[in-house]
C-alpha cells in the first residue's frame, strides 16, 4: 500500500497522533517558558495550564479511540503503509506502557513525583538524605509495582526500566561493556594521566563578559550546523533543549564570568541535540518518531558535538583565531597547544554534571551499580549513602564530605527517572564509535582544522538524524558503523586526546 | 445566595470559563512566543497549533453546553450568585455575538483577513492601495452582513462596530465629544504652539546604546509599578502588551539607538497596560472579567502612563538625575527645563503611530469620519486615498506622499477592526478626566516631584484596576470621577503642557 492509497483507518490514526503532537508542542513551550521568561508569580496557573493538557493528551493517548484503531491494526497490519507501520510499533510502545497501569495508581504516583521534587529540594538544602530517604522508598515501592505490570518473563526487574530510556537495552549486555569501559578508563589513568604532567589551566578561569561568551556561543554552534532560523539560544538556570518540532528546536545555555568554558561547551552539547532534532525527516512530522530514537543515541548526538568535536584539538587549531579575534586581548598570551591542554584537563571529581569526559563515566557507572542493586538485588535503600561513598571513593578516590555533593546530587530518581543514567554513558560509546566510522570514510582531522564542517554534519544527518525515531538504537548503530557497540572506539579515542595533554 | 452556596450549574458554568481561560492563556503565551522568541521557520506549524486551539476555544464558546447554560441562567438568573451574574452578562454579550453568525460565512471571513493581512503587507511594498483595495471591499462587505446580524432598530450600522469596543458608545455621543476635541486641539495650536518657539530637540536623537536604554526602560516602569514578579519586559518589532492572567502580564518595547524616547515612552506606554491587568481582583481569575473592560478604558491607562505621568514636567523633576545618572555623560549639558521641553515637541505628522499627543487625536477624528461614512453612508471605498490626503490636509496642514503614509499605514482595516481606531481617542480623554480626578484628591505634582508614585499607583487600582471587565466604562468612569466622559479635562492639561512648553 502506497502512501497515496492510505487507508482511512490510517488516516484517523494519523490525525489523532497529529492532534497529541499539538498538544505536546504546547507542553514542550510552556516547559521552555517556564525555564526562561516566565514571571515566577506564574507557577501556580502555569502548572494547572500543564495539567490541563497533559491530561487531554492522556485521553487521546489511551481513550477509546485509539484503543480501537491499534487493535484494528494488530488485527490486520495491511491497514498500515510501511511507514505507517513503523509509527504503529511505536506508538503501541508507548500505550502499552500507559495503559498497563491503573489510572488511580499513576494519579498516586505523579503526585508522589511532585511532592519528593520539592522534598529533595529541601533535603539539599540541609544536607540531609534522611528527609527525602522516605519519599525515594516510596518511589521505589511504586515503580517496583509498576514493573509487575510491565515486565515480561525474560526480563529482569531492571531491564524493564532500562528499556524504557534504551529500548533493546539490558543488564546482560550493559554489565560486560561497563566493565570493559571502567578497566580502559583505569588504564588511561595509570598509564598517562598519573605519570603525566597537570597542564595549566588557569587562564580558563579568566574573567570573559557574558556577551562576548554569548556571542562565541552562537557563533560555534552556527558553524556546527545549529540553525538559527529553527531555533534559538536563551538562557535558563540548567542548560537544556526543547525541541516542539524540526523547525522550532530551542537550546539554552548558563553563563559564568569565570568560567566560559562550561557556556561554551554547553552550547555546543545542546547544540547536538538539537541538530538532531532539526534534522530528522519531513515525513515524520506529527508522530513520536519525529524525536531521538532513545536516550542514548540522542545523548551520543551531544556528547559527540562537545567531546568528539567541541573539545578536539584540531577543531581548535580551525577555531582558536576566531576565538582570540571574539575575546580581545583575553588570551594573547596563551598558544594554542597551551588553551588545547588547559581544556581537557581531567581530575577525579564529586559531581557528576562537573566531571570531565575521562572520569564522567565512572559516575554513571556508580549510579547503575547502585540502581542495579535496588531493582534486582532489593537494596536496603537506608545504605545508599554508604555504599556511595565507598564506590566514589573506590572508582574515583575521593569521598563526598556531605550528602548534596554525593547522594542527593541529581534529580533524577526524584523524578521517578530509575534506569535513565546508562543513556548518558552509552551516549559516551555511541559518540566514540560513530566518531570512528566517520574517520573511516573523512579525513575528520583535516576538515576540522580547516573549519570544513559541512560534510561531518551531513555525515550524522545522512547516517543518524534523518531517521528521527524510526531504527531501534541497536539497528542505528549497526547500520551507522557496521557493527554492534562497543567501548573500544570511546577508549581509543581518549587515550589518544589524553597522550597529547598529559605527555608532552 | 452567597459565594459559598454556588448552585451546581454556576459551578458547571465557571469550570467551563476556566477551560476557556486556560485555552486563551495557551494561545496568548504562544502569540507572545510568535512576536519575541519563536524561529522564522516555524511559523506555519505555529498557525496550526493556534488554529487547533482557537477551535476548541469556538467549540466550549458556543457548544451545547454553554448554550444550555445561558438559555438556563436566561430563564432563572437566580441561580447565579452576584459575581456569578457579572459574569454571566459579559459571556452572554460575547456568546451571542459570536453565535449569531453563520459559522461557514465566519469561516470564509477568518480565512479573507489572513490573506488581507498578507495583501496588506504587499501593497504597503508597492506602495499601492489599489492591490489591497478588492480585499478591503470584501471585508466591508462581509462586516455589513454581519452588522445585519447583530443590528438592533435603535444603532445605526457603525454603532454596531464601536458598541464591540467599547460598550455603550455610539455615533451620537462621539460626534460631539470629537467635535468639542478638535476644535479644542486646534485653539491650542492656533493660541499656544503656533506664536511660540519651537523648543531645541537635537539632543533627544543622541546615541543611547540599547543595554542603557533597556535599563532605564526597567528602571522606570519598575517605579510606576509594574510589578516584575508578574511580567517581563522583552523586545518586538511592535510594542505590545499580553496579559496570560493577573499573575503573567507582559509587555515589550523596541530600541533605536538614536531615539531613546522611543523605547523609553513605549515601555512606559504598555506598563500602563500592564498594571490594570496585573491588578484585577482575583476574584474574576479565569473569567472574561479578568482583563480590561474596554478598549478605551484600556489604552486610558497606557496613555494615563505615557502622557500625564512619562512626559509630565513634574515626573522628570524626580526622575532626570536618576535618567542622568544612568545615562553616564550623554546628556549632562542639558538642564532639566531643556530636556523637558523637548520632551514635548509638538508637530504635525503622517504616521498615527508616531504622533505627539496633541496632533494624536486628529489623526483619530479622521479614521473615525472616514470609517462612519463607509457603514452609515455607504462610501465608494476607491475615493479613500483621495479623502484621507484631503482630511490630512485640513485637519494637519500635510499630505502623504503615498499610501504607505497615508491610508495604508495602520493594520486594521486589514484584520477587520473597523470600529477600533476611536478607542485610543477615547483613551486620551479618559486618561484625562481620570488625571484631573486624581488632581483633587492627591496633590500629584509634589507626589510626582517627590517620586512619591505608590499613592497615584493606589488611586488607580482603587478606581480602576482592580474592577476589570465588572464595570461598564460609563460606569467605571462616572463612579472613579464623579461624571461623564468628556473632552475638557483633557484639552485643559493639555494646554499648560504647552503653554509651558512654548511660551517660555
């Protein structure tokens, strides 16, 4: 059956699914705004207006009608385009997720998550796990319940959460790749980083004002493909991006007069994001697979851009001029090898979202040992602390003095988000190994000192982006760079970057 | 029956206000969007979404339940409470103007003035008014089918359009009151301006880099009390105002390097705005009472703003040092009478949008003549130019050179808002009559030396403000200053603006 043939049942399914694309391009929006120019008098109307719609799109998401058009096409897959039927798949994805659960118990469960956000907030604020430990037990207690709903014989308890974020994704094929990933990470650290030299990097804390910084930003991001006429770059409290469709993907960024790298780099990590989400398909359009096929391919996309590129020597030997030309007089003592070495300096640190790309997955790892734990092993959540510290102290050698800058650290389990840190850590991997294939067929190195980054971006839109949601991840990466993931490529890559900073 | 004994069918009645309310908020949050932040490329998923919940709004507006509801209260207003009855009386005004027509012919209208629109924006390119003329003839035609729909015996047919802006006036009362302003306006520009000497106002187009201005933009508004927790201040091609809710109020200005009145006076301008719809009651939160209630008495608070308080001699005397300050050197050879004074400049011009108060209101007179002799006396729309040069040069001493600065300067005919233009008239004499009520109560030139501005903010929200949409404006305005509309308050403030102005 030709698109031009769509039946009519395919026809309603399309219109519904473009009626909650609406609305989530709303939500999405309001979300911006609220990070960004929303009066902080506005909360409350603000959250009854956000309930309001996602509420509307939970009925069009599990009410009657699409009920029966997926039955209808479960019953007879003829009713469907081949596109069509990629839709379908997905979109029984994410209903069966939601139907599968009792409206009362998830009713409990989002007002739980609201409620343990602003406990956590005020557990920060005195240092004090035990004021959110009640809540988290909670937490755990309903999704453990939720996954007896969702689970399927083969699963473990943890590998249905995984899923959710990584589809495909499992403890069986995590715990060897995580485990090759942190001995690769030991070995770059005793072998070149110990016996090494510290470079310094203390011009990177020179004062630069928040224009000039801006202005780097947008410039940067432009030249690595970000387009500025479907999208914009504001500034919010945490960097992030919202992408409503392919033609309005916003990115903001944070700005610290002493510290200009965390705005640049910034930048361009949201800027990977989004150029995957402006560059996906027209065909797409209006379904859920116009996004990120999962988390860990589109936090590839980011990582890819800050650490493959952002951080990449030869991108700084095409961008260091215009840097200079953009900061005046800032840095006119400081050559290039000398700014290449201060920006990929790497030290054991507490906080994960401040940790450099060498140490960065040795947190995620931490996190998915512990969560692990708590899913399949039925972890006595009151060790949490403890067994961080320890980890921290084991993986990284240093040791939280306080519970904000250990356990307490991320709003993720607060929000009910158990399983989503591997993503950021199988985005490291994916980044490394698509930074691989595209050396394969691109003298990468070259293009990037020439500031030739035409063809690296067609490169990502032609073999990731254009797919949106459409390839499983496993299928993506396959297809992309001719074999399943790995940790070598990512470790490869490293030890090359850190032997140019460390021994020179 | 109190507040607390609600029958169930006003409950019913105000969460179906509170859908709508919801709905208008989203799609005022995304015509913010659309004027400041959103990417050019998005615009036309940005209509469908607009489009998507300007219907759902139509459909909860004129549905079967609304109607049920009204023909209910029709029949037993005792089911209302007192607020409940307010309510009901705007609701049913806007219900049946909207449910009185037929919906293919509002359809087939909606869809004439987007391309009106664009037609419009054509033939201001070609200067031509010729390319806009069919579409303007379409859409009086279509506007006098629809007046037919809602004309009452007593109105006559332009009475209907201005009755939608502002409730209550008509032909009958604004020939007067108009003539009465003019004649005025021209007496103190034949007795004051004329003789006089036109003040020195070369410096008011030095250089004020935009980061300045937007800081005294801040500054300023701040003190006249827009309240930030509830609003922002942002940049758009055209100054506006859009309320969410009391508690979500945002305006925006523009900045010309060389012309910081321009910004200065705009923000000023749709503060005033602001602070009526930052200072409604709560208690019409989510009802169409929560805004203004009308246009006039809307744009009398952004005049109240601009004219009697931001050109006002007495405001600068507190607030030049402060403006110098900010400012750094750029005007330190200008003394306070100076500056003042060529604040105030008065000259006949072109463009509406750019008058100074005095010659504003003829601008006016002639729209309004022009707009009453197309619906009462059927004028040949192609005599337009002609007329308007002709109106132009009796009533300002000017002529346009084309149409661009003659009859295709303002975007209203296009967007069908024939009836509109006497509203910023009447905003003026609001303004002040209001001024001069105020005037006998507080001693507002020593408040406004003083920078004492939180009993003038008081009065207004006393008075005004705080009432929105409950009070009709005859109403509202005979009880916040003892009597009806009339023009000479306003021509007698005038007067010594000017007389101190150019009789110096």
């Amino acid at each position: 059956m030709t698109q031009s043939a769509m039946s009519a049942a395919e026809q309603d399914f399309r219109a519904l699914l473009k009626e909650m694309a609406l609305l989530e391009n709303a939500i999405s929006l309001l979300d911006w705004d609220g990070h960004t120019y929303m009066p902080s008098a506005e909360g409350t109307q603000r959250a009854e207006l956000v309930g309001y719609f996602n509420q509307r799109h939970f009925q069009l998401e599990t009410g009657s009608k699409m009920t029966a058009l997926l039955n209808l096409f479960e019953a007879d897959g003829s009713l469907l385009t081949v596109d069509g039927q990629a839709i379908y798949r997905r979109v029984k994805r994410n209903y069966e997720r939601t139907a599968k659960l009792p409206e009362a118990e998830f009713v409990a469960y989002t007002k739980l998550l609201s409620q343990a956000q602003n406990v956590w907030l005020s557990a920060r604020k005195h240092q004090q796990f035990a004021e959110f430990l009640p809540y988290l037990k909670q937490i755990v207690t309903a999704k453990k319940r939720f996954i007896s709903y969702w689970k399927t014989d083969e699963a473990t308890a943890y590998d249905v959460l995984l899923d959710q974020f990584e589809p495909g994704m499992t403890v069986a094929k995590l715990d060897p790749l995580f485990s090759e990933l942190q001995s690769g990470i030991e070995r770059i650290n005793a072998e070149i980083v110990r016996p090494g030299q510290q470079p310094n990097d203390q011009f990177m804390h020179r004062y630069v004002d928040q224009t000039t910084q801006h202005h780097l930003s947008e410039a940067i991001v432009q030249e690595l493909g970000f387009d500025f006429t479907k999208g914009s770059l504001d500034i919010s409290m945490h960097p992030f991006t919202i992408g409503m469709n392919r033609n309005d993907v916003r990115i903001t960024t944070r700005y610290d007069d002493h510290d200009f790298q965390m705005s640049l780099l910034g930048s361009i990590h949201e800027a990977g994001h989004a150029l995957y989400e402006q560059n996906v398909v027209a065909k797409w359009d209006n379904t859920p697979l116009a996004g990120g096929t999962s988390m860990g391919i589109h936090e590839s996309q980011s990582l890819f851009n800050e650490v493959f590129l952002g951080r990449n020597p030869a991108f700084w030997q095409h961008t260091y001029p215009r840097f200079r030309e953009l900061t005046g007089e800032i840095f006119s003592d400081i050559d290039l090898d000398t700014f290449v070495r201060g920006f990929n300096v790497t030290r054991p640190s507490l906080i994960r979202t401040e940790a450099d790309p060498l140490t960065y997955p040795l947190h995620i790892i931490i996190r998915y040992e512990l969560e692990k734990a708590i899913f399949n092993e039925d972890l006595d959540l009151d060790e949490l602390p403890m067994l961080w510290a320890k980890k921290y102290q084991q993986y990284l050698g240093i040791t939280p003095d306080n519970d904000v800058e250990g356990v307490l650290q991320d709003i993720h389990w607060a929000g009910g988000d158990m399983g989503y840190f591997p993503s950021y850590a199988l985005g490291h991997l994916y980044a490394g190994q698509i930074f691989h294939a595209m050396q394969e067929e691109l003298d990468v190195e070259t293009l990037l000192a020439n500031g030739d980054f035409q063809p690296l971006i067609d490169w990502r839109v032609q073999r990731i982006h254009q797919f949106g949601g459409s390839k499983e991840p496993n299928d993506l990466i396959l297809a992309a760079t001719g074999e399943p993931l790995s940790a070598k490529y990512w470790l490869a890559y490293q030890r090359t970057v850190y032997e140019r900073v460390y021994q020179y």
